[in-house]
C-alpha cells in the first residue's frame, strides 16, 4: 500500500483515532434527533433501519468538533465566560414532568452520566454567561458545507420562510430543547456545580452560530425562549463575510418568527412517535416530512415499511386488488421509471466526466467531430465566477483590491462548463468511406482555436 493511504488517509487516521464512546451509541430519542421526521424516528427506535455513520460521515463529525473547538477558545479570548462545553442536559420531554420525577435507566456512554426515563438526554455545545446581560444562555455552533450555508442565506434573501425554517428546523429544535431545559423544564451537569436545575430562569437566551467551514462565513441567530407563555422566538440574526443581500429584509423575515406552544409541540410529536413505537398507535398515523425525503437516509426502510406511501399520510389511501391488466401496465410503469432512473444516473456520472473534459478545450464554443453515424456536435458554455463580486466596487477601491490580490491571491475563480451534446445524422448520400475518413476529427465551428493545434 502506499506511503500516504497507510499514513495520511482518513482510514489510516481514524485507525489511529480507533473507536470512540460516540461510535457505539445506539440510537435513542435526544435534542440533536428530535426535529427529524416522525416516521424516521419511528424506524430508528423501533430497529426498522439504522443510521449509523460510515467513515466519512464521522469524518464530517469529527470536522465539525474541530471548528467548534476553535470557536470555544475565539469565545474565551473575547473574554466570555464559558461555564461548560458539551454540557451534558437533560430536558422533561414532557412539560408536566419535573426533573426530580426523572428515573435513573443507564449512563451515557459520552458523558458518563444518568439517563432517565422520560427525559432526552442530549449535550450543549456551549453554556456561556452573556457578557451584556450576565445570564446563562446556550450557543449551538454548526460548522456546515457551502452548499448548505448558501442554501439558508438563499432562502432568507429570498423571503422564502417555509424553505428556510425546514432547512434548520432539526438544529432550531435542538436549540430550543436546551433552552427549555436551561429555563428549568430539565437539568444540566456543570462541570464544577455537578447537577443543576436554574429554575429561576422565565426568559432563557440562545444562539445559533451557523459557520461555512469552506469559508469562515458566519450566520449568527439568536433566540428568546419565555417558559411562562412556552414561546421560542427569534429577536436577532446578523451575517459576516458573505452576502446577504438586503440585512434589513433578511433581518425581517426572521424576525417575525415565532412558536408558541414549543415545548408542548415538539413533546407532543414525540409521545406519539413513542406510542407508534410501542405498538399503541398504527405508525401510519405519523406525519411524513417529505421536504426531508430527498435525502434521507432510512428512505429504503421507510417505502418498505410504509408501502411507498413517502409524501403523504397513509390514511389517504385506499386498497385495491388491480385486475389483470392494471397489474400488468403497472409493473411497466415502474420497470420503466427504474430504467430512467438508471440511465438518468449513468447520464449524470458521463456529464461529469465530459464537463471535466472540456477543461482541456481552450475555450467554451461549438466542436463538432465526425463519427459512423455523422457529426456529434458538442457546445460548450464557460463562466468564470469570482469569490469577490468586482462589479460593485467603486474605481478607486477596485483598483486597491486588485493591488492586494496580486500580492495575497485572495480571489478565487471558479471556471464552470456546461457541454450539450447533439448528433447530426450525415445525409443517405454520404459514402461510408467518405465517414470512416473523418471519424477522429474534432473541427472547431466558432469561438476558440482547435484544441489539436
Ligand atoms: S423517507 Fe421521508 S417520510 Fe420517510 S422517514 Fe425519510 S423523511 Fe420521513
């Protein structure tokens, strides 16, 4: 094996790492799961599917715990006072339930502490004091892709609300959750104090730091949780180091935002996923959340066990005993959206593999080569995009800019190709001799100089 696959791969690192406490935890009902879709969480604790995490998805975890580890000391060189990281908390999940009421059933394998019974145990990332206010309140640090960063910004510049809240609906709960707990609906391990119950907390603060961790860009979201009206509602939200767009209309679609009721909903929604899980409801009751389907991990198991019924609640649909040719019609509809979807997919990796050929072409525009059966013509778009939109900038600052970027390379280009493929059919006419001939040529019809030459 090579030097670097035995030394620097993510294998041979995660050997070195070996096996944490975190890799042998089954799954069970926590702040961190409770946003998932009700039918997933039914599969999961009934062991109807599993989700553990392969090795690059722990990878991604273990990434993740590297930004939040530098942002615990960002936090304590601003002088904030951190009370505890990955504070071990456990939360009533229901609201008539006080801690005190909780049983001892085992330890968790993480912190080592109780797990009760009707309680989700879960870990703060962060319990700070507020340096305006000097209360306790809760930051919840997610360090996340690009693509799902510029996914939020998007929605929120878009005034798209729905699409926004889905997006972090599984973090805004996890965050809530801690708030409730903070609020005295729950109990916390403090590192010095050992267990404690602020029960003299009614409004609790709390933070969502959103990190790009491809680019260091920050989304900051901060909430209010009032335990007298069980209300979780938003009051901030400031963005660095990408574009929003408008902040005042970014600001305004987050800032209407509230749930009232929040503890009770999201107890509510569990106590049925846990009578679904033991058998004293029909599963088909649970709501699914198909905004998540698309990339879900127990889908399998979940058309397998809810008969495909994926985007809609069971209770719309009606048995049938189709005759024969219903049956048969039906089976080639599938068969043939199965065949779609594999040539979609094979389409899908030769795109790929076509927009990285067409990097060795000079430039985008038209190519035409000739083949048997007559002239395949490719069509190459090319856009460059840059990290920095240049084109806002004033002359005189754009000028400075691009002095500093000569020196430090700060901007990054990215060039984009999009190919279209067409065949022409050469004319019955044509000779096969004549064809044959012009097989391998590749002839450039406008914009770029032959690739060959
Ligand atoms: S496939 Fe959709 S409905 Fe089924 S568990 Fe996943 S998210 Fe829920």
């Amino acid at each position: 094996m090579a030097y670097i696959e035995r030394t620097y791969s993510v294998e041979a690192l995660e050997g070195v790492r070996g096996e944490r406490p975190r890799d042998r935890m089954k799954f069970y009902l926590s702040p961190s799961v409770a946003g998932y879709c009700a039918r997933k969480l039914y599969l999961l604790l009934t062991g109807q599917a599993e989700d553990e995490a392969d090795l690059r998805l722990r990878h991604i975890f273990r990434d993740g715990e590297i930004h939040e580890e530098a942002y615990a000391a960002l936090l304590r060189a601003a002088g904030v006072e951190v009370l505890g990281e990955q504070v071990p908390a456990d939360v009533a999940e229901l609201p008539e339930v006080s801690p005190s009421e909780f049983v001892e059933s085992g330890r968790c394998l993480i912190c080592g502490e109780a797990v009760f019974e009707n309680a989700l145990h879960g870990h703060m990332d962060f319990l700070v004091v507020n340096p305006e206010t000097a209360r306790p309140e809760v930051i919840d640090h997610k360090a996340v892709s690009t693509a799902h960063f510029e996914k939020v910004l998007r929605n929120a510049r878009d005034r798209a609300r729905d699409e926004l809240f889905r997006n972090v609906k599984p973090y805004l709960v996890q965050l809530g959750l801690y708030m409730v707990t903070l609020s005295g609906a729950g109990s916390l391990v403090l590192p010095d104090s050992g267990r404690v119950v602020f029960d003299d907390l009614d409004e609790v603060g709390g933070a969502l730091i959103y990190k790009n961790k491809n680019n260091g860009a920050q989304m900051e979201v901060r909430f209010r949780y009032v335990r007298s009206e069980d209300r979780l509602e938003l009051n901030e939200v400031a963005v660095r180091g990408a574009d929003s767009g408008d902040p005042e209309r970014v600001e305004r679609i987050f800032l209407g935002y509230a749930i009232p009721g929040f503890h009770r909903k999201v107890s509510t929604r569990l106590a049925r996923v846990r009578e679904a899980a033991e058998g004293r409801l029909d599963a088909r009751e649970l709501p699914a959340d198909s905004w998540q389907c698309a990339y879900c991990r127990v889908r399998e198991a979940c058309e397998r066990v809810f008969l495909g019924a994926v985007y809609r609640s069971a209770r719309e649909h009606s048995e049938i005993e189709p005759d024969e040719e219903l049956r048969r019609l039906m089976a080639e509809d599938h068969r043939l959206a199965m065949e779609i979807l594999r040539l979609e997919n094979l389409r899908e990796a030769v795109r790929e593999r076509l927009r990285r050929a067409c990097e060795r072409l000079p430039e985008g525009g038209v190519y035409v080569a000739k083949v048997p059966e007559g002239r395949l013509i490719l069509t190459v778009g090319r856009r460059t995009s840059r990290s920095v939109d240049l084109s806002r900038l004033p002359p005189e600052e754009l000028e400075q800019v691009l002095e500093l970027n000569r020196e430090y390379g700060f901007i990054r280009e990215t060039v984009s190709y999009y190919p279209v493929v067409r065949l022409v059919r050469e004319n019955r006419g044509d000779s096969p001799r004549k064809s044959k001939r012009n097989t391998a040529s590749l002839r450039l019809v406008r914009g770029a100089t032959n690739p060959g030459s």
